[in-house]
C-alpha cells in the first residue's frame, strides 16, 4: 500500500489530492518508456522505479527497504544473494542506496532489469487497495 500511495503522490503534480488526466497520463508515461531503446527514457523510469520505493522520500534506502524493490525483480532470491547485490550497488558503502546508486547499477545490469522491470510495478498496480 506504501508504494501505490507514494505512486500517486508522485503523479499527483500540484498535491491536490486528485489525479487530473493529464497528471496520470505522465505517470503512465513512465511505465510506457520501457520499450524505448533511449538512455535518457530508461533512466527516467529507473529513477520513476526509485521514488516509488522510496516510501520515506528522503532519496535512500537501507537494506530493509531496498530489499523490496530487489525482491520485486528476482522473487525467487534468497535474502543473502540480495544484500550482496545491495553491497555491490552501494558504491560509496554508507549502507544506504541512494538514486543514483540504484540507476548506475540498472543501466550496468540493463538488460536483467528491464526483463523484470514490468514486475516492479506489478505489485502498485495488483495491490486491491490502490483501487479504493
């Protein structure tokens, strides 16, 4: 429920509380930008990924709260496998990944990423609540 209020709050533009269309159709741009072959579109959705699962918006995660939006992408993944890819995204080892850690690492790893990008927003948009 976390990631789909945060959703929402990304695309609601001028915090009114309500999505307007056209406020939804650049979130759903976002989304749409997957199959684009552009560095800067697939950054963009990278970084669309990040802000939804940076429930807190305060610009990084710990493991803890990483680790959802890296389950998302490989649910069959043990915990163990997952902290070292955490500690390999970590680049300046502070055990926090921030924005542009997590984009670096997913434009290295691209093509795994995109496989499974379609997942991460899976669960926002499966989640019965987001429809309330």
């Amino acid at each position: 429920y976390e990631e789909c209020r945060r959703m929402f709050d990304l695309m609601d533009d001028d915090n009114s509380g309500r999505l307007e269309f056209r406020e939804f159709l650049v979130g759903v741009s976002h989304i749409q930008v997957v199959n684009s072959e552009s560095p800067q579109a697939l950054k963009g959705v990278l970084k669309f990924c990040f802000k939804i699962y940076d429930t807190e918006g305060n610009g990084q995660m710990d493991f803890e709260h990483a680790k959802r939006i890296l389950r998302v992408m490989n649910p069959e993944v043990a915990d163990d496998a997952l902290k070292n890819t955490f500690d390999e995204m970590d680049k300046n080892s502070d055990h926090m990944l921030d924005e542009d850690e997590f984009v670096t690492w997913a434009v290295d790893h691209q093509q795994e990423v995109f496989e499974h990008l379609k997942f991460v927003f899976a669960p926002i948009v499966e989640d019965e609540n987001c429809l309330k």
